[in-house]
C-alpha cells in the first residue's frame, strides 16, 4: 500500500472516531433518559385506551440507530409500536387481503372480521375504536390508524402535565405530528439535553406470508415483516389514505450483518451527505445503496478492505446513482426512490460528488477533510495533534521536489537519489508502525468501552458490540 492510501485511511479513521462515532457519555445518557421516559409514556397511554392496552404489547427499534449506523450523536430514537388487530392475518375474506399498490405499498382490505366485531362482548369495552379504521369500501385507512395513536400520546402527555423525571430531573415533553410518527421532543434546557423519539404505530405480518412481488431473501430467522402508515404523496387523498408502506427492516438488518467495516463506510458517507448539503439524499437511499452493493459483490471478505477503498468505491457507486437519477428499492426495483427529487437538483449533487470522487481518486489529502467536516470540525481537526503529527511526514518523492543546481554532477544525482529511496523506505516503515498504533489503540479504546457499557447497560439492549472504529449498538 501506498503512503498515500495509508494516510487516507488513518484521516478517515481519525475522522470518523472523533466526529462521527457515537460518544460514550452521549450513549450513556441518551439511554438512560429514553428507556425511563418511554416506559413512563407508554404506561400512561395504557390507561388511556383498553384497545392499546391490550394489543399494543410489542416494540421494536428501528432507524439508524437500529442498523448502527447513527452519526456523530445519539440524539433521536425511532420506536416502531406493533399494534395487533383483533382478527385472523390469513389472507382472504375471513383474514386480510392483501393488494399491490405503487411499488413499495400496499393496500390491506378487511372484510367479515371487521364486520363482526360489534357482536363480540369487548365491542364497547375494547374494539369500538376501531370502527372509523375503514372506508367503504374496507379498506384499511393508515390516517386514521395514525390518529388514533395521535390522540393517544396527546391524552397520556396531558395527564404527564408535559414533563417528566428521571433520576430526580425534569425533562419536558413536547410533540408533533411528522408523516407516520409522532414525534416526542424531550429536553431539559439547563443540562442542553435534547432528544427526538418517533413513535410510529406498525402492523406486523410475519413469514411465510410474504408480499408479492418483493425480493425474499430466504432466512427463517428473519420473519418478520411490517406495513407502516405512511402516506404516499404521489397519489390522491383517497389513495394516500389506502396505501401504506412496506418495511423490511428485520431482512435488512440481516443482509448487512457480520460485515466488517461496512457501518463505518455508511456513516463517513452519511457524514458527506451532511456537510455537502444533499438534504434531499434520505438516510435510507444511502443504506439502499450499499445493500445493492453488497449483493453485488457477493463476498464478505471485500468489506474487510481498507475504509479508504470501500469509501472510494461507494462515493463512485453514490455518483453513478445519482448521475443517473435512480436508487430502485432493494426490495422492488420498480420503486425509483430518488424519483420524485427535481433533475435540477440532482444535477447539483452530482456534480458535488463528482468532485469529491476525483479529490478522492486523486489521493487529495488536503480537500478530502473538507468534504467530510464542518468549518469547526475542520478548524478543530488541523489543530489535533494526529493532523500536526502527519504534516511531518511527506506523503511521497512526488510531493517534494528536490532542488539540484544545474551544475550537479551525475555522480551526485545518483547519490541524491538512493538518499531520497532510503527515506522513502524509512517513511514506509514509520506509516506502518503508526497506522498498527492507531488501530491497536483503537481496538483498545473500544474495548473498554464496551465492557463500561456492559456492566450499565439497559434490560432493552442485548448488547453493544465494538468493531475497530465502529461502534455498534445491537437492539432486539
């Protein structure tokens, strides 16, 4: 390896353990705080509804945080909340059906055991909130499944008066409504404590019922599959309203498991995105990119590469797509996810990424910072020692001219140039023995710090599993 690919790959670690990786004190409090205020919330919302206390009984994690791909803080949790319906999920008249919609959705029809729910003798008790949950023609409406939960969170905040304690602090609850979540604002400002938790209402199908059309990766391990109420904008009121989401999110999980250095490329790609303004680069589309990739390849062993090339390659794979106008959806190719995004603005963001892709094939050590920090992450990185440190070190011959007088005889050329090979040499050797350094303190720091949290942790989380530079929170 070069001098150069291996400075690359020690600023891109660099970068990533000091501004991208998740901090341990942040983790550390980010938990404590949301464990203790969700189950607060959720009790609360329990009292509040007979039909959720007894059919909401399962949450599952998901996001970024999920997938263990969270940048530079732990400042928002998503909590999908599985809502049960009171019914058989076979397909059929006396189950659900389910239909096909625009790639990505589906529309679910209940007939018979809907209509016989008055009869039943929890009707008044339990089952009555369900009856608005359809429109005529049976199908399921996700607006109202949504308000529902809305109305819901809105009573059990109220009876919370808006706050909350945990260890003997006040954090106050505020909310909003966010397309399919409703999202819990907790803070308290004297400690600059600020933490979003989208809480979606989910309904969970399982194998081996499996939509149509949609790539089935074959685990039994993975079964779960889930329908979100999300809205989908492309289609009228009436449509929006029948059409909810799919989500793989257990395969998905699957699919990028036990890949080595694959979350630590997702996050320095998701940190570009960031500081070059790709607002409209959902955190999805780039996980969905590397799913494609790592079917692609096909092969575990590519992800134990070097950071530098799978970012390399990545970058390259992010400008074809966008170059291109299209991301399909892993699951159904058919569903462009960057299709409704304007041409004219991604026009910009290729050519954005272009530029970052030639910084990068250029070995441009100088501007691929820049690209990957803010103005005050980067003023703050060139005064780290690591930064001042390499500056010492010239990254090759072809970086240092050596200045000869025209009148140097050949003789000195020559000597000149074997000194000029025993330093290149000398230089290989001291990156060597830095780049072993900071990986093994690296492995070192992480492993502390994953027996801190172990001895800590919550009885929500089974475990944080640290990887090098990636830290990994790992949910079931």
């Amino acid at each position: 390896m070069s001098a150069k690919r291996k400075h690359i790959d020690m600023y891109l670690g660099e970068i990533f353990k000091e501004f991208i990786s998740l901090k341990d004190k942040d983790l550390k409090k980010s938990q404590e705080v949301f464990n203790s205020v969700f189950e607060q919330v959720k009790q609360k919302m329990e009292e509040q509804c007979n039909y959720f206390s007894k059919y909401a009984k399962q949450v599952l994690y998901a996001g970024s945080v999920y997938d263990g791909i969270k940048v530079s803080k732990l400042d928002e949790f998503d909590m999908n909340i599985v809502i049960r319906l009171p019914i058989s999920y076979e397909d059929g008249e006396d189950g659900i059906t389910l239909e096909n919609a625009q790639p990505g959705f589906v529309k679910m029809k209940i007939s018979r055991p809907f209509d016989n729910l008055d009869k039943q003798k929890d009707w008044e008790n339990c089952h009555k909130v369900t009856r608005d949950w359809r429109d005529s023609d049976k199908y399921l409406l996700q607006n109202k499944f949504r308000q529902w939960l809305h109305s819901i969170i809105q009573k059990a905040l109220n009876a919370m008066n808006n706050e909350v304690t945990v260890n003997g602090v006040k954090y106050e609850l505020k909310y909003k409504s966010s397309g399919p979540a409703y999202t819990l604002n907790i803070e308290n400002k004297n400690e600059s404590f600020y933490l979003d938790v989208d809480l979606v209402p989910v309904i969970r199908f399982m194998l081996p019922r499996w939509p149509k059309g949609y790539r089935n990766i074959g685990d039994d391990k993975a079964k779960d599959w889930l329908v979100v109420p999300k809205p989908n904008k492309a289609l009228n009121v009436k449509e929006q309203n029948q059409c909810w989401r799919l989500s793989f999110q257990e395969q998905e999980r699957k699919v990028m498991k036990n890949l080595k250095q694959l979350k630590v490329v997702i996050r320095l790609v998701k940190k570009l995105r960031d500081v070059l303004g790709l607002k409209y680069i959902a955190s999805y589309y780039i996980k969905t990119l590397f799913l494609w990739k790592i079917q692609k390849i096909n092969d575990d062993k590519y992800w134990e590469n070097n950071i530098g090339l799978i970012f390399k390659d990545m970058i390259d794979e992010f400008y074809k797509a966008v170059d291109n106008k299209l991301i399909p959806y892993f699951w159904n190719e058919q569903n462009n996810l960057i299709g409704a995004i304007k041409p004219t603005v991604l026009k910009v963001y290729a050519d954005k990424l272009n530029d970052v892709l030639k910084s990068v094939n250029a070995n441009d050590l100088d501007k691929i910072p820049e690209y990957l920090l803010t103005i005050d992450e980067l003023e703050t990185f060139k005064k780290s020692d690591f930064y001042i440190r390499l500056q010492v070190i010239p990254v090759s011959n072809s970086n240092s001219k050596l200045s000869m007088d025209s009148t140097d005889s050949q003789s000195s050329q020559s000597k000149k140039s074997d000194n000029t090979k025993d330093m290149n040499n000398v230089i290989e050797n001291l990156m060597d023995k830095i780049a072993l350094l900071t990986k093994r303190v690296n492995e070192q720091e992480m492993r502390i710090k994953a027996l801190e949290l172990k001895d800590g942790k919550s009885a929500n989380f089974t475990g944080v599993c640290y990887n090098n530079t990636q830290d990994l929170l790992v949910f079931e």
